[in-house]
C-alpha cells in the first residue's frame, strides 16, 4: 500500500522545501500587510514591512501573535478577506468566554482536506477503509476538519459524532468500522466498554486517528491493547486551521510536520528567544498558504521539541515530540513544574488502576498541595485494605520520584471519576477559593 498522499512534497529535499517556505513566507506577510489592517498595524509597530522578509532567518523579526489577539479582535478582526469570501466559520468551545474564531475560503478548505487526507494516508487508509468519526461536530475543528479530509481521501465516513456508547459501539461492529476517529479520553472509554462486553474479537477495527488534546505512550497501549488496533497520534488548533497541522506516519516516532503549509519555531517560553534544533520549548507557528486567517508566529503554548532528520519513512518534513504540557497552564506546586501529562504516565504504569484520574490543587496556609484522585479498575480491590495501602504508597513513592514533590493520593472506586465524550478535564485549582476547570 502507497502511504502517501502527496509523496513529491512530503519528500522533498529540505534546501527545495525552505526554497518553497521563504517563497510562501514573503506571500503571506503580503497578505497580513495588504488585507489585515489589524494585524498589519503589529508589524508596522514593530518596524518590519514586507520587504524586510528576505530570508528565513528575518522570520524572527516578525512579532508573535497570542491567544489575546484573537480575543481582542472578536469575532473576525484579524481575517483578511471580506466576508462574502468566506464559507466556513469555526473555532473554539468558547467555555472560559467567546469562542476563537477561525474563517476559511474555499482554497483553505481545499487545503485542510488534503492535510488531512495527508496524514490519514500516512497511517495506512485509504479508499478501502470505513471511518468512524466520534469527534463533536459544531464550532470544534475536529469533526468538520477529519471529515471532509477521509472523503478526499476515499474512504466511507460514518459521521457519528460524540456520545452514544452503546449505539457507538453497535454501529462499528454492524458496519466492519476499520479506522477510529476520537479525543484519546473518548477511545479510552470506549476501549473499556469493548473490554467489559468482550467485543473485540466482533470488531474490524485496525488504527486509530486520536487528537484534540494529549495522548501518553502508556494511554495509547492501553487503547491498543484493549481495541487490538494501532493508535496514532496527529496534533492542530482552530487559531491554525484544525488538525492537519502534524500527524504520525507508521512509524510513530514523531508527528510529521506539514512544513509546505505551516513553518514551526521552538522558542523559550520565558524569553522569546529563539532555540535550537532538539530544544525543548514552546511551539510557535506561521501560517503559510491561509487566505481567510493568516497568522504570523502565533505562540501555541505547547511544550514540545522538533528534528529535521528524515524520517526512515521517507518523509522530510520537521518531526514533532508529542506536547508535554503547555508554557501558560501548568502546575506549579511548591515552586515545582507539573504536567498532568507526567502523573498520567506514572499512573499508566501501575497495576489495579483505570485510565481516570483527577488532580486537585488547594492552598493550606501559605503552601500549594496537590491530590491526586486515582480510580481503581474493580470493585473488590476495595475490601483488600493491604493491597490498597501498597498500591497507594507505590503510587505516592513514584509521584514523588518524576515530579520532585510529595502529593496527596486518594484512591476511589470504580466508575466514580467523570468520564468525557470530548477533552477529558483533569484539574480542579481550588487556590483562590473557587473552582477553575482546565481543559487539558
């Protein structure tokens, strides 16, 4: 099977692929500069014109854009088409206050479905292949951006949506469903209910198209195990376009960046300073070929590190770590960094425990504490008082072993965590005496 989609891009020689950057670079600060009066008064604020640009190094030049920009320019402030050009409106839930929008033309549409049609490929589907999309449709990139991408690529959509479960899993074993599109929280609760029901065996299912928020190695073997399937992981954001920003390829050592479209920096997120290839940083991106929203340097605030060694697929195209948290919403506990990712792999790794859990931050005094509320994966476990104290000091014992401070553990049974048909909602920070749930 060719598991390319646009193999003269996705290999091209990386002096042919800057070549082409440099080209789409120049385009784009043209369209800010000519058609996004916002956005253009930033670059004359901080001197640069679109003459400035004429390496790729001068990208340095170019001021970031944040989340506030967005926010500011509510609802489409920053577009740089008049809005008889756009036909699509899409962004984010909106649950902390108005959504981020993102505007397309019908070119940009056309673009994300090859993206995305590039990134299904590169795991294996094809024109042969049933996806089942278990992703919200609505505002939120992921159903539209899958969707429309599969189909280009030929293969047979069922659009199902979130939630469900029951008819979910019914629905995939009537119709021979082979490809799994879902949150990774969705595809874990859906690959317990397929362990409870001992539905595997009735399943055609063989990979896994897993994105919108961040998915451990030790998540994704469970998912694997429990669904006998290969999961992959793709990563994007509406403020870019969607999904189809980076996805793996078979062998899942990286998330292929689609460097003809988006050109990725790895900055210090303190700084701003630019780093070098192999650091670990923040992930900044520049839209190369958007119409309706092009966006220069816009700080994602994702952690992650990238390389620009060819892959032994064949593909050029930078690799991008998976996220390990993010630059603005991580924990500090007692003057410590915490990702919840880091608690979640620990907790992967033990025996008696489901994939739920729930980090709970209060302030005692002057001191930050942190709880960990992990669920246990069978009912018995609770009369097994001996076995309960072992696992939680082992649990307390390793905690304290990645993170670098101690934290509170309280085991609780099963079923008892929330589970969640979109991003799972891992944290309650009760530090200012009132509850704040972050997406994570």
């Amino acid at each position: 099977m060719n598991h390319y989609w646009q193999k003269e891009i996705e290999t091209m020689p990386r002096r042919e692929l800057e070549a082409l950057q440099l080209e789409r670079l120049k385009g784009a600060v043209a369209r800010v500069w000519n058609s996004a009066p916002r956005q253009r008064a930033k670059l004359e604020a901080a001197g640069v014109r679109p003459e400035d640009i004429r390496t790729l190094d001068d990208l340095r030049r170019i001021p970031f854009t944040v989340k506030d920009d967005f926010r500011d320019n509510y609802p489409f402030g920053l577009f740089a088409r008049p809005m008889k050009e756009i036909v699509r409106l899409q962004g984010s839930s909106g649950t902390t206050g108005k959504p981020t929008m993102a505007g397309y033309t019908r070119a940009d549409l056309d673009t994300w479905a090859n993206l995305i049609a590039r990134l299904a490929a590169a795991v294996g589907v094809s024109d042969e292949d049933i996806a089942q999309i278990s992703f919200g449709y609505g505002l939120f990139t992921g159903g539209f951006g899958l969707h429309y991408g599969l189909e280009k690529l030929g293969a047979t959509v069922l659009p199902l949506s979130s939630g469900n479960t029951e008819r979910q899993l019914m629905l995939m074993e009537d119709f021979g469903v082979t490809v799994l599109i879902a949150t990774p929280s969705y595809a874990t609760y859906l690959s317990e209910t397929v362990r409870e029901k001992g539905l595997r065996d009735k399943l055609r299912l063989r990979v896994g198209l897993f994105g919108g928020e961040g998915c451990t190695h030790e998540m994704r073997r469970r998912i694997e195990d429990n669904l006998g399937i290969i999961a992959t992981d793709n990563y994007g954001m509406c403020e870019l376009t969607g999904p189809g920003i980076s996805g793996e390829c078979l062998e899942r050592n990286g998330m292929h960046f689609a460097e003809d479209h988006f050109l990725p920096e790895i900055i210090d997120p303190d700084t701003g300073e630019s780093l070098p290839e192999g650091s670990l940083g923040e992930l900044v991106v520049t839209t190369l070929t958007k119409e309706a929203l092009p966006v220069l340097r816009y700080r994602t605030r994702d952690i992650t590190r990238l390389t620009y060694e060819p892959c032994r697929c064949g593909r050029t195209h930078a690799r991008m770590d998976k996220v390990t948290g993010r630059s603005d919403d991580m924990l500090i506990i007692k003057g410590v960094n915490v990702f919840p990712s880091q608690i979640e792999g620990v907790l992967m790794r033990m025996e008696h425990v489901s994939p739920h859990y729930l980090l709970l931050v209060r302030r005692e005094g002057y001191m930050d504490t942190l709880e960990v509320q992990v669920e246990l994966n069978d009912e018995a476990l609770l009369e097994k008082f001996a076995l309960l104290e072992g696992l939680q000091g082992r649990i307390k014992e390793r905690l304290r072993s990645v993170l670098g401070l101690g934290a509170k553990v309280t085991l609780v049974g099963p079923k008892t965590i929330e589970r969640f048909q979109g991003k799972a909602k891992r944290v309650i920070d009760l530090r200012n005496n009132e509850s704040a749930t972050t997406n994570r």
